[in-house]
C-alpha cells in the first residue's frame, strides 16, 4: 500500500533503481484532470503505453470499493465512497522494465491491474484483439497519453479506430512554446492530428504542463 501511496501522492509514474522506488516527475493527476479522465466504479480503464501504470494506479484508487457510509482519504481530502464494483484496469507497454515496476506497485497495493507486453506499433491488430478478449463489454476509457512520438500515426489511429472506446484520450508530442499552442502559432504542425480527431467527431480540450507543453484531445462516442 505505501507504494500505491507513494505514486498516488507525488503524481508519478514511479520507477525501480537500484531495489529502489525512485519518484518520477510524470504529472499523472494534473494530465488527468486537464483531459477529463475520471472513471466511474465499473467503468474499463486501457492505458497503451502505461509506463509503470500511474493513470491506472490514479483510476483504481479513484474506483476503490469501501463499505456505504465509509470516508476514505484521496488526495489528502476525506472523500465519502458509495459500495461499486472496480472496472477492468489494464495496461500495456513495451518496456520490461516498466511492466515489470508497475507489476510491483499492484501487487504491493493489491491492486487487480492486467499488465500485458505488446507492440503496439509493429502490430497494433494484435493489442486491438487482446483487449477484445480481456474486456468482452467494450473499453470505457482509452488512454494514449504521449505516444504519437513512440508508435507513429498510423497506428495510433488503428488503436483508436480499433478499440472504440467509449471515450478515449490523446496527448500529443511537446511542443516548444515558441512554435504556438493550440490557441495560436504553428498552425500546419497541429494540423494533421486536429483534423483525424475532428473526424471522429472529437475536440481539443486544452494543453498539459507536463514538462513541456503538450496538446489534449478528447473523442467520446
């Protein structure tokens, strides 16, 4: 439990070094709110590119399942939870490290994370049929958060398509101020991942701080 503290604390991901847990400087909370993640008890969370699994550590704690009537603390605030029943939580990536951390912080927490090593952007089919199998109602929140510099377009938008989540997050590459945000500036660099989320019917919902300056987008169905 300390380590899930830990993470849900300092808004990680937390990495292993040395036997170890090192805190990251991965904004987890503040990205999550910016974008509008917030999972409801129930509700199926997907991370692609979970690194050591702090938005899934953040859902799951935000989920947690205690007796009606009991307060329980989140985020340093007495928070009065209903009985419910925890979604799905999975989470992939690529790196065995990373899985192998974000393993530790679940089971250390006790909490039911699937951590699965796939590679998305060789094969992004192959992540499309894992998560039909592991979540056989439909995915309520996808989240790739970064990844557009990892994986590529292509694939990116295979996950998107492929998963259909009921709602699904995107946070693009840093930007260098200087180049413009989404609100002015550069306007042919935001061009093309502006124009695939507006064609799936989604929207621009603002920029995260998470070290560099970095565009949200947002796609409900």
């Amino acid at each position: 439990v300390a380590h899930a503290s830990m993470v849900h604390a300092t808004n990680v991901p937390a990495a292993r070094a040395g036997g170890r847990w090192m805190l990251g400087s991965r904004r987890i909370r503040e990205r999550a709110t910016a974008v509008g993640f917030d999972s409801k008890p129930g509700e199926s969370v997907v991370d692609i590119g979970c690194q050591s699994g702090g938005f899934l550590q953040w859902s799951y704690l935000q989920q947690a399942v205690v007796s009606a009537g009991v307060e329980v603390e989140v985020d340093g605030r007495s928070v009065r939870r209903e009985c419910g029943v925890i979604g799905e939580h999975v989470g992939i990536d690529i790196v065995p490290e990373y899985l192998a951390a974000a393993r530790d912080l679940a089971r250390a927490a006790r909490m039911r994370i699937d951590y699965r090593a796939v590679d998305v952007a060789a094969d992004p089919a192959v992540a499309v049929a894992l998560l039909r199998d592991l979540v056989p109602s439909g995915v309520d929140h996808l989240l790739l958060m970064s990844m557009e510099k990892h994986i590529g377009e292509r694939p990116l938008w295979a996950l998107v398509d492929g998963v259909r989540a009921r709602h699904t997050y995107i946070e693009t590459n840093a930007y260098r101020p200087d180049e413009g945000g989404a609100a002015g500036g550069d306007a042919a660099s935001k061009a093309p991942i502006e124009a695939a989320v507006s064609a799936r019917g989604g929207r621009y919902v603002g920029d995260s701080g998470d070290r560099n300056p970095r565009r949200l987008y947002r796609i409900d169905r």
